[in-house]
C-alpha cells in the first residue's frame, strides 16, 4: 500500500546510544498540516521463553526505572541492529539472565511496540534443551531468576500480574505454539 503520509522536515531533538528521538513536520493522510514524534530504537527488542523437559520456564524480576515498580518478565534484552543476528542476541540473552543454554531455538513472533510513535520491533523464541550454568547480568541489572511452571507463569498474566507486553505476548503465544 502507498504511504499516504507526506513528511516536510525531520529534525533530531535527542540521541543516545539507544534511542534517537526526531520532531517531523507532515501532511497527514487527509491532506492537513500535522506534526509526528518518533522514537527510533537502536536495537530489536528480543524476548526468550525458555521451557525444560518438566514443562518449567524462567520469569527474570526486577525493578524498572521508568515504571518505578518492580516487573517479572521473560529474559529479553536488545540485539543492536546490523551487528548481531537477533538468534545469537537471544542466546546472549538468555545465559546473561538465566546462565541458561539451550541446544534448540524457535522463533515464535514478530512485533512491533508502540507503533504510534516508534519504529521498534523484535522477536520472540522459544529455547528448549537447556542446561544450567552461572548468570551474568549486566552490571545494571539487579534480577531475581524464578523457575515456575509454564502454566503459572500463563496464570500471572491472566491475573495482571506480568504487565510486560513483550513477556505477555511471548507466553500467550508460546501456549499456542506448545500445544
């Protein structure tokens, strides 16, 4: 399909090594003078659901900063686009917050966030075949690991309790895919 948007200027307003922001002057669809904010993310949002044999998977807690409150989500991180493929970002991932491995990958969704005012996107995969080995967090994370049954962690959701849009998306998908 054609854009119908007509953009007239595009001028930075804030850039940091993971998101630029720009100010954009447009002639929307139906043909009115408007103005568009986008945020555009520097990396692909990848996110993991790690299952073993006995049908468990890994929650990682912690606290967000720009929520101020405390968030269990699946192992998710950034893949830096262009320099990583999102599979390797995702092993990475995965063994950083869990020291899980995982001998077989499938990926399991594509998205986009907030597709109003970003550009983000990312995957989604299921790690199965794993083997417990020692976490390495990034020194700015302070995560709590929980094991728990994949159904639990399906039951947070469905009680509000996971409100991570990402970790939502992944484990209601990952309950079609399982099946």
């Amino acid at each position: 399909m054609k854009n119908p948007w007509t953009t007239l200027s595009n001028e930075e307003v804030y850039d940091n090594p993971w998101i630029q922001v720009t100010h954009r002057k447009v002639i929307t669809p139906t043909g009115t003078d408007g103005i568009y904010g986008l945020v555009h993310f520097k990396n692909q949002a990848i996110g993991i659901v790690p299952i073993d044999e006995e049908g468990y998977t890994w929650l990682v807690g912690q606290y967000r900063y720009t929520l101020e409150e405390y968030s269990w989500e699946i192992p998710e991180g950034g893949c830096p686009i262009g320099a990583e493929a999102p599979l390797e970002s995702a092993k990475r991932e995965l063994l950083e917050e869990t020291g899980l491995q995982a001998a077989q990958w499938e990926h399991i969704l594509d998205f986009h966030t907030s597709n109003s005012v970003t550009d983000e996107a990312g995957k989604i995969y299921i790690a199965r075949q794993l083997t417990q080995g020692q976490a390495q967090p990034e020194d700015t994370e302070d995560l709590k690991v929980k094991r728990l049954p994949f159904e639990e962690a399906l039951q947070m959701v469905y009680r509000g309790e996971i409100t991570d849009l990402m970790s939502i998306a992944g484990l209601m998908r990952a309950a079609v895919v399982l099946k």
